[in-house]
C-alpha cells in the first residue's frame, strides 16, 4: 500500500524550505547593505562644499544672498568677498586682498547648508573678484564663487610660475602642547604640519615659505621659513614649520602657509590665558602693600617720643633714663655756705669721752707734773 504526504508532512517541507532559502539570501542582504551604505558615507566624504549667489554682479552698498550646500554641520563659516582671486587659483593674496570689516559669519544646519545675507562691499585688490566662504573652525574647508562688484577696478592675475607648482594635499594641523613656562607667560609654539605635492613639471628644491599669524580682524604678519629638500615632479612631501607667538599671547589666531603669492591653507589656533601672570599680579597687589604698611609702623615707633610711664617692650633693652627714674632719691649733706637751721648735723659723742673729761686747749693735763 503507497503511503501518500499528509498536510502537515507538506506544511513542515515548505518551512524548511524557506528557513533554507532565507539563510542563504540573508547574508547578501547584509553585504549589499553595508555596500551601500559605505558607498554613501564614501560619496559623503567626497563631497565638496558649495556655494551659489542670488546675483553674479552688484554695485557697492547693495547686498546678495549666499547659499552653500556640503558643509559639515553645525559649523562656523566666514563670508568674504575677496579680489584677486578666481575658483580655479584661489585667493591669491590672502585675507589681505578680501572686504574684511564687510564679512559676515553663518552657522551651518544639521544637514550642512545656510542661507545669508551679506552686503556688497570693494576689496582692497582689484578684481576679478570672488565670494569666498572658509570655515573658521575644525578641519580647513574653502569654496568659492565667481562675482562682480560692479565699478570696481579690474586687473590680470600674476602669472604663475613657470616649472615646480606645489598644492596642500592634505589637511593642515598644529603639533605640540605648551609646557609650564607658557602658563607664566612664555611664548606659545606650535608645529605646523602639512602635505605638499609637486603639481608642476620641474623639481622644487628647497622651497620657502611664509608663515603668518593673525589676531581677530587684524592683518597675519608674515615669517619666511626655508624647508630644507627637494620635491620632484607628481611626488609629495610632509612637511613641518615652527610657528611661535609673542610672549603673553592668548585667544583666537589664525596660521597661514603661503608660498610664492598663493595662499595654500590657513589653520585656526585657541591659546589658552596665562593664568599665572594673573596670579603674580595678584599677590603683588597684596603683598606689596603689606609691606610698606609694616615698615611705616617701624618707622612711625622708631621716631616717636617715650615717657617715664611709658612700659618697656618685651625683647628691648630699656634706656638710659628709664633705668634713673627707678633708682631710689639720695639725699646729700649741706654745704658750708649753707645754715645749720636749713641742715641740722648731730654728732654722737663718743663712749669713752665724758663732757667733763674730754680734751681741752686751756684745761692743762697732769702728765709729766708730780
């Protein structure tokens, strides 16, 4: 007799077929998810930062809107509108060629874009001119936009150099730590270290450097550093400069690197305050007084005049008319000029003396008579 499936025998084989089937598809579910998602967070990474304007061109005294989009969020941005300068080179001189009192500052949303509004001011080089957005924190980020201030002066870019070109390649960032002295005030010294890449067709040997530092609005001032190599044709080179500040300095800086005329990255520095220059004024403001305090008493104890009331101090040896107030009064006898009323003398008689047989000049003796 055939023994025929029931249904419970085929709803058991279906079960085993999909747990099967299900355990071999799931582990390509998971590949392809994790390819996805590294494929987004590699486009994300790979994403530059943009900006559009709501005009191309606009007379000084007007105002544009900027918009910007692959931005890192909740970041701090600066605005600027910048002459000698192109998308292409950059800013050729640096803040030193942008609208600086004019610039704006915009916070970045959660999902990196902004949207500001900023006014329409001439730059100190002559266009062509840019709108050039950098962000003033965290890691180093620029992007830039064509613009054109209208009646504003217009002047050729200065020709690159022919042969070696270098380019930052890398992020820029700031090596050390301050020690002890800098706390009282010694000068803050960091490492700036970058990675440099020949894009030219000749050897750069033994290139220089400028190495500028920036206070809030005020202008970088600039330091030549000379890095001792060479930095072939398509090779790359890290590279490390000492950046030192004055001595007492604290707050927001901002370090350049410029080579030749180009700027090639610019690096925001927090010092710290010196605490202990604070600290030292502090008690020289407390001690110092104590002191002249302490020596005015002495002096004012020193010069003042004593009585005989006054009590000797403990530790003091007592002077010289403190000591005769002390000692007892004597008396002394009278003088011949003076009366025997004013000083009566009385003499004792002696005890083998009687009135009647004391010695005299007219009462004659018996010795030697018989």
């Amino acid at each position: 007799m055939t023994g025929q499936a029931g249904p419970a025998s085929l709803r058991s084989g279906s079960h085993r077929w999909a747990a099967a089937l299900l355990g071999a598809l799931l582990p390509a579910l998971l590949m392809l998810s994790t390819t996805g998602a590294d494929a987004a967070g590699t486009r994300a990474a790979d994403a530059k930062p943009v900006i559009t304007l709501s005009k191309q061109q606009a007379g000084k005294g007007g105002d544009i809107t900027v918009k910007g989009s692959g931005w890192r969020p909740n970041t701090l941005l600066m605005m600027l509108i910048c002459g000698q300068a192109t998308p292409d080179r950059g800013v050729i001189g640096g803040t030193n060629s942008c609208a600086n009192a004019e610039g704006r500052a915009v916070t970045t949303g959660t999902e990196g874009d902004f949207s500001k509004k900023m006014p329409v001011a001439e730059p100190p080089a002559p266009c062509p001119c840019v709108v050039h957005v950098a962000t003033v924190t965290d890691e180093h980020a620029t992007a830039d936009a064509v613009f054109v201030v209208a009646g504003h002066p217009v002047a050729a870019l200065p020709k690159e150099s022919e042969g070696g070109r270098l380019a930052v390649l890398a992020t820029t960032r700031l090596e050390g730590d301050s020690g002890i002295l800098t706390w009282f005030g010694a000068p803050p010294s960091r490492q700036l270290v970058f990675t440099v890449g020949n894009l030219g067709s000749a050897p750069v040997k033994d290139p220089v450097f400028r190495i500028g530092t920036a206070h809030g609005v005020f202008a970088p001032q600039w330091e030549e550093q000379q890095w001792r190599g060479t930095i072939e044709s398509g090779r790359r080179a890290q590279i490390k400069l000492p950046v030192e500040l004055t001595a007492g300095a604290h707050g927001d800086y901002q370090v350049s690197l410029k080579y030749g005329s180009k700027v090639l990255a610019e690096q925001p520095w927090g010092v710290g305050r010196p605490w202990g220059v604070t600290l030292f004024w502090i008690l020289l403001c407390v001690v110092v007084p104590a002191a002249v305090f302490r020596i005015g008493m002495a002096i004012v104890d020193r010069v003042r005049p004593r009585t005989s009331r006054t009590p000797v101090r403990a530790g003091r040896h007592p002077q010289l008319a403190d000591v005769t107030a002390r000692l007892p009064k004597l008396r002394r006898a009278p003088g011949p000029a003076e009366s025997p009323a004013a000083a009566p003398v009385t003499t004792a008689a002696l005890p083998w003396f009687t009135p009647d047989s004391a010695p005299s000049e007219n009462r004659p003796t018996t010795k030697g008579h018989s």
